[in-house]
C-alpha cells in the first residue's frame, strides 16, 4: 500500500526539468547536494525559462528546445 508521507505547495519552488530514462522528472536539490525527484503527473502545468543558454528551434522537422547553436567562428 503506498502511504502519503506529505504535502506542500510547489508554488514558488526552484528546481530542474531533466530527463531520466523515457520520462522526464522535477528534480529538487537540497543544501546538502542531495536532490529529490519529482515524477510529473500535472498536465498542464505553467513554466517559465530563466536560463539564458536555453534556445528555441523551429525546423520543418518539429520545434524543440535546446541549447543554443554553437558558433563555429570562434
């Protein structure tokens, strides 16, 4: 039997979307440096980008989100 051991509100809390295996998970690192990870069952949940090496691509193969294109010039 999966007992619930606690709730708290998400509202505000910091964290990393990453991909683990198939599946992508909300991980939540502590002062210690250990982390927790979250699976995602909401399905429509509002998110906001702050990392300014995150880019967006549109291709006639899809669109996707990435790290930004390497410049081959330097």
């Amino acid at each position: 039997m999966n007992r619930l051991r606690g709730t708290e509100s998400a509202k505000g809390m910091k964290g990393i979307l990453i991909r683990v295996g198939d599946s992508h998970v909300f991980r939540v690192y502590r002062e210690d440096y250990t982390f927790l990870d979250y699976d995602i069952l909401h399905h429509d949940l509002e998110i906001q980008i702050l990392e300014s090496d995150a880019t967006l691509y549109r291709s006639e193969f899809g669109n996707y989100l990435d790290y930004p294109p390497i410049d081959e010039s330097k």
